[in-house]
C-alpha cells in the first residue's frame, strides 16, 4: 500500500490541529487532506484532485463524528478511495445509469433519455468517508430534478455502490 501519512511519521497525520491534538493535515494516497471549519462535534478534513483546466472538480473529504483524529482503518478505506476514485466514480455513474430508470424516481421521459447518453448529466464528484467505514460519492451538480438542489448520492458497501438517492433539504 502507498503512502498514507506523512513519510516521516507514518501516521497519516501531521501539522497537529489547536483542537484537541486534531491533525490540520492528512496525507492519504498522495492526496494533502486540509482541516476544515466544522462545528465542534465533528472533525472534517477536505482535499481536491489536481484536474486540467476546464473538467470538473472532484474532490475526498474525511468526516469523524465525534471529532478526533481518524483510526488506522479509516486511513486506509479513505486511502483505497482515494487511489481508486476515478474507478469508483465510473462505478457510480454506471449505477446510476441503471438504478435510476426504476419508476420510483419518477424520472421524466427526458430525464430517462439522460440516461441513454455516453456521459451522464452528472458532475462534480465528492466523496466522503465517514469513521464507521461507510462512503459515498455525490454528485454535486446534475440535470435532473431529483439532484436540487443538492445533488445525487451513491452509497457504497466496500467497492460496491448500493444505494442512489436524491438530496433535497430534508436529507
């Protein structure tokens, strides 16, 4: 396995944080996670993929609830997910593609033309690896009515998507 941590320590962390000893940095897979704002009773850390100008942003963000710096087996699920992110991402459309046309997303006869399209409407991968091992990539920008407004989420269980859904404000 790659690197996880900085190379020094090998802890996965460095810059300690002011909060609780809580790590400003995270080195996952080559990927500089920063600390960012969250309220007192989560630690999140966020990073972006480098990307060519003119494609989408995608980014990984690790959340601890309650705030304190991530286990070893967290490091290493948000390790695979970085160093596997454009396949999962690929795996995450491709799920969508399928689960989506079920009737219970009541999808227009438009919205299910979508579908049958080589790319997808849909844009901006973020994923997010949560302490108690669970994941998901989100859409954060999409086409269809049932992404407003704040986008598509696939769940994953280990390597495979398991559940798609809509976010509204009630999620």
């Amino acid at each position: 396995m790659s690197e996880i941590g900085a190379p020094s320590s090998g802890s996965g962390v460095e810059d300690p944080g002011a909060d609780a000893g809580l790590p400003a940095t995270l080195h996952v897979a080559g990927l500089a996670l920063r600390r960012t704002e969250s309220p007192p009773s989560l630690a999140c850390w966020t990073g972006c993929f480098p990307r060519p100008a003119g494609t989408d942003p995608a980014g990984v963000s690790l959340v601890i609830e309650p705030a304190a710096p991530p286990e070893e087996s967290t490091l290493r699920l948000a390790h695979d997910v970085v160093s596997r992110f454009d396949v999962f991402v690929e795996q995450a459309l491709e799920y969508c593609r399928t689960r989506l046309r079920e009737r219970h997303f009541e999808l227009t006869a438009e919205e299910l033309s979508w579908l049958d399209l080589p790319e997808l409407p849909l844009a901006v991968p973020e994923a997010t690896v949560w302490a108690d091992q669970t994941w998901a990539v989100r859409f954060a920008e999409s086409r269809f009515r049932l992404a407003d407004p704040y986008g598509i989420l696939v769940t994953f269980d280990g390597a495979q998507p398991v559940d798609v859904q809509g976010l509204d404000d009630e999620q």
